[in-house]
C-alpha cells in the first residue's frame, strides 16, 4: 500500500491527536441508540422495560459505553500507523462502522420478547448482553 508522506516522514493522511475523542463519543451515540432500541422492543412485555430490571440495563450503560469505546480505540491506534487507502474520509468512517456493528451485536445481545400465541410476553432481557435473560423462561 502506496501511503504519500509528509515533510517529517509522517502519513499524510493521519489526522491529529484529537481523532481519539471520535471512540468515546460514538461509543455514547451506540451505547444510548442500543439501549434505547432495547427498552423500546421490551416496552409492551411485563417483564421488559417495565419491570424492575429496568434500572440493572440503565446501570450497564456505562460499562457498554466503555467497552464500544474500549474496543474501537486500538483499531484507531491501527489506523494512525498504517492508514487506509481513501485518505481522511475512510479514517474516520472506519471506527464509525465499528461502533455501529458493536451497537448491533450490543442489541442482538439482548434480544427480543417473545410473545406466545394467545398470551403475553413472559421473558425478561437480559441483564447484559448474551447472558440469558431474567425472566421465567417459560409461557405456561
């Protein structure tokens, strides 16, 4: 990969030290955008976003928003030392893209109610992404 240099050696197109702060902020953009998703989908479901466990997925907020800002951070490090083709544009949609499938896998994770036939949701999301959800497991 042909990458133009500089007058001191550096890529031309690396952006500055401030391009760091770019993680942090559109992890809190996918962080809020999941868990909002989240409590919408288990709006309607008694043991969604009505139950009680409603105040344990507003207190993973924060530990989602550190690890989408945790896990994009040494892409970032990647891209600043071996840039991509497509100059600036590709550098900064780059860690977008990623934070936008982590915020996907982050509301996979929680997963969606289910509603029997002829009865109402009887399942809980989850406390954190992928470790089974709260509720009974059962519609009988």
């Amino acid at each position: 990969m042909y990458v133009s240099r500089v007058e001191g050696g550096a890529p031309a197109s690396v952006p500055g030290f401030g391009w760091y702060l770019l993680a942090p902020a559109l992890a809190a953009f996918g962080a809020y955008g999941g868990t909002v998703w989240t409590v919408r989908s288990w709006a309607n479901c008694p043991l969604g976003n009505d139950a009680g466990n409603n105040v344990g997925l507003l207190m993973t907020l924060p530990v989602v928003w550190l690890c989408m800002t945790l896990l994009p951070l040494p892409f970032q490090f990647a891209l600043r030392r071996w840039p991509l083709r497509g100059g600036r544009a590709v550098m900064w949609l780059a860690p977008l893209a990623a934070v936008v499938a982590l915020a996907l896998l982050y509301r996979l994770g929680m997963d969606w109610p289910y509603h029997p036939p002829g009865g109402q949701c009887a399942e809980g999301y989850p406390l954190f992404p992928f470790t089974g959800k709260t509720g009974p497991h059962s519609t009988e």
